[in-house]
C-alpha cells in the first residue's frame, strides 16, 4: 500500500474500524513509516470529529463513530472540543447577522469580545484550555510515534546486523565442515593404499619366502628294510630348495664321523657328503644332512651310512631306504 493510494474514504473507514484487518494491518504499517499518510489520517479524523458534532454522519456511521471514538479518553476530548468550538462559532454568527456588516473584521472581533457575558467568557476560556490541552496532546502523541518509530527502526537494524552474523557464522562453519570432510577423505584414501600396498608387500614376503626357504623334512630311524611295506615318504613341493633328512643312529654306531651316499633305485649316486658328525636329541644320536631339493626327482631311494676309521678306511654301518614325492 503506497501514500498516494490513499483516498478520504479509505482513511474514514479505518478510523471507522470498516476495514478488513489484512488492509488496517497495512495502513497502520504505512503510517509508522510514513509522516504524510499520519498527516493525512489525522487531518480526516478532524473532519470526521466535525462532521459528528455537526450531525452530518449517517446513521450507521455515527455508530461506528460512537462506538471507536467514545472508546478513547484523548478521542473523547477532542469531540467536546469541536462540540464547545462549533458553539462558539454558532454564536458568533447569530451575533454577525445582528450587527450591520460594514464594520472592519477587526473593530467586531473587539466588540465582540467586549460584549461577551462572564458565563460565555468562561466558555470560551474552558474552549481554549480544551485546545492547547488538544494541541499538546497531539505533540506529544506524534513525539511518542516518532520515538516508537524510531526504536522500530533501531531494532529492525539490529535483527539485520544478527542476521548477518549468523549467516556469516553459518557459512564459515560450513566452509570448516567442507573442509574436514575433505581431509578425512584424503587420509582414508592415504590409508586405503597404505593398507592396499602392505597386504601385497606381505603377499609378496610370503610368496618369496615359500620358494625361497620352505624346508622338506625326513627322519631315517635304524633297522629300515629294503623290503619293508611302508617306507618313510619325502615329500618335495617344486618350490622346496633344500630337504633336511635326519638319520637316527643305533646305540652301537661308535664312530667319531661318518660318511653317507645316496643313490637311486637303480644304483646311480646322487648325492655325498663326508666328515659328517652325530650330536645328542632326546630321541638320541642324530645325524643332519642338508640337501639340495633339486637332487630329488621322484622315485626310490638308498642311503648308506659308513663310519669313519681313519682318514683311508671307512665301514658300511647301515642302510636306509625312502621315497620321494614331488608335488
């Protein structure tokens, strides 16, 4: 709603209380703001205060008048102001038509306030004081409206500055949330890949460490058979670079060294080793040998274990009989 929207009637009716409360919501918003829209209301509730006392209102809109008006002390005041100033006008006038008209505006206020009796003079001294009672209620009225407006202002200016803080706050914290998100994920992603690349490195470790130092393992008790049923089996993965056979030795295999030799079932030597010497297990005396796992291939084979007499003579202790598997 704009000022110059406006009109009299419009005006009348909110002072009528006639208006819906969505449009008196804004009139009255309009005149907080505006100091021509309360010039103009102000100046239509005189005429309306007129129009009353001098019975020119309708019906129904001298209720309305009535009912808004007579509600507020300061409205009511200003009724019997118009009602003691249309008297004081209506007495001047009949006393005007009485006088002849060709004396000065001057000389006749004179006179007539010469000629006032002291019951009318008290009147009009009443009617003066109700106006400067009226005139000082209005200037302290529009001082008060001033003063709300004002502090309506200061505190719309105040919610604007805390609304500006809270969105600068607001986007700041967004901008920290942003940005930790964003380095939780790139330390999930260091993580993930240093996680990633152990698992393979230890992959690796393992896989390396299978083909390079998984041991195949035998123990060769005394008194095996060439003819026994079961015969001890030793076990050779293709990725084994070293089979460990250990030889168990009777009570009566007194040499300080041995000598052993291994040959396959048909007779072919694969494998010596001299100067070998037992040492003590809980099982008893043992002798270690470590072989190569490329000497095995799969099949039959014959160990013989010599003692040692002297560095020329040696003497055939035992045999030992095993078989090979190759995985």
């Amino acid at each position: 709603m704009e000022t110059r929207s406006l009109n009299e009637e419009l005006i009348a009716r909110y002072l009528l209380g006639d208006l819906p409360e969505e449009e008196q919501s804004r009139l009255e918003d309009l005149a907080f703001s505006d100091r021509e829209c309360r010039r103009r209301i102000v100046a239509v509730e005189s005429d309306l205060i007129d129009e009353y006392v001098r019975g020119e209102l309708s019906e129904a809109r001298r209720r309305q008048f009535e009912r808004r008006f007579f509600a507020s002390a300061g409205r009511r005041r200003k009724v019997e102001f118009a009602r003691a100033l249309a008297r004081v006008v209506s007495a001047t006038a009949t006393e005007e038509v009485a006088q002849p008209a060709a004396i000065p505006w001057r000389d006749a206020l004179t006179a007539f306030l010469r000629g006032l009796n002291p019951a009318f003079g008290f009147s009009m001294a009443a009617a003066s004081l109700i106006l400067l009672l009226g005139v000082s209620w209005l200037i302290a009225e529009t001082g008060r409206l001033r003063t709300q407006v004002a502090q309506l202002q200061a505190d719309q200016q105040t919610r604007q500055r805390q609304d500006e803080i809270l969105r600068q706050e607001a986007a700041s914290a967004r901008a920290r949330s942003e940005d930790l998100a964003s380095r939780l994920e790139r330390e999930r992603g260091q993580r993930e890949r240093s996680e990633e690349l152990a698992r393979r490195l230890g992959r690796e470790q393992r896989e390396k460490s299978a083909g390079s130092s998984f041991i195949a393992s035998l123990f060769l008790p005394p008194g095996i058979s060439r003819g026994g049923a079961e015969r001890p089996k030793l076990v050779v993965p293709r990725a084994t670079r070293l089979a460990r056979l250990q030889i168990g030795l009777a009570r009566e295999d007194e040499f300080k060294s041995f000598r052993v030799e291994i040959r396959t079932a048909a007779g072919q030597e694969v494998w010596t080793r001299d100067h070998l010497r037992p040492r003590q297990s809980r099982g008893g005396r043992i002798i270690n040998l470590a072989i190569p796992g490329s000497v095995f291939g799969a099949g039959e084979y014959e160990l013989t274990l010599k003692g040692v007499i002297n560095d020329q003579k040696t003497e055939d202790v035992r045999y030992y009989y095993f078989s090979v598997l190759k995985e």
